[in-house]
C-alpha cells in the first residue's frame, strides 16, 4: 500500500491519502490521471486492469484501489 500513496502522490500532490474516501468523486483525480495511475498500477504491481473494472468505486480511496490491486493479484 505504500508504494501505491507513492504513486498516487506523484500523479496529484496535496491530497490525504490515507483518509480521502471521495478520490474521483469529489474530482482529485480526473480521467486522465485515473489513466496515468492505471499505466503506473500495471506496471509496478504486474497486473492488468480490465476496462469494467475502472469504475469510480474501485478509484475513490487508496483502500479500494488497493482492493481492486489484491483482487487482480489473486487472479493471476
């Protein structure tokens, strides 16, 4: 989880992380940083993320992104 506020720290600064629960919905990120963010997920955590699973649900708080992140690990 670390290295993904990392990451998310990187893409858009200034927001709390650790206690944001309204990421997408409260427009912290936007679609084109959802997209960066994707790029950096795969490639850091060697996943893929299937187009049905970018849903404001998974990206609105770094804990369900890193749901989303386990769940696609466990599938592999």
């Amino acid at each position: 989880m670390k290295k993904l506020i990392e990451i998310l720290e990187e893409l858009q600064p200034d927001v709390d992380y650790e206690t944001c629960e309204d990421l997408v919905d409260g427009r912290y990120l936007d679609s084109l940083t959802i997209l960066s963010l994707i790029s950096e997920i795969e490639e850091e955590f060697d996943v893929q993320i299937p187009t049905v699973e970018i849903v404001p649900a998974n990206f609105n708080s770094a804990a369900s992104i890193w749901a989303l992140i386990e769940k696609l690990q466990e599938e592999m």
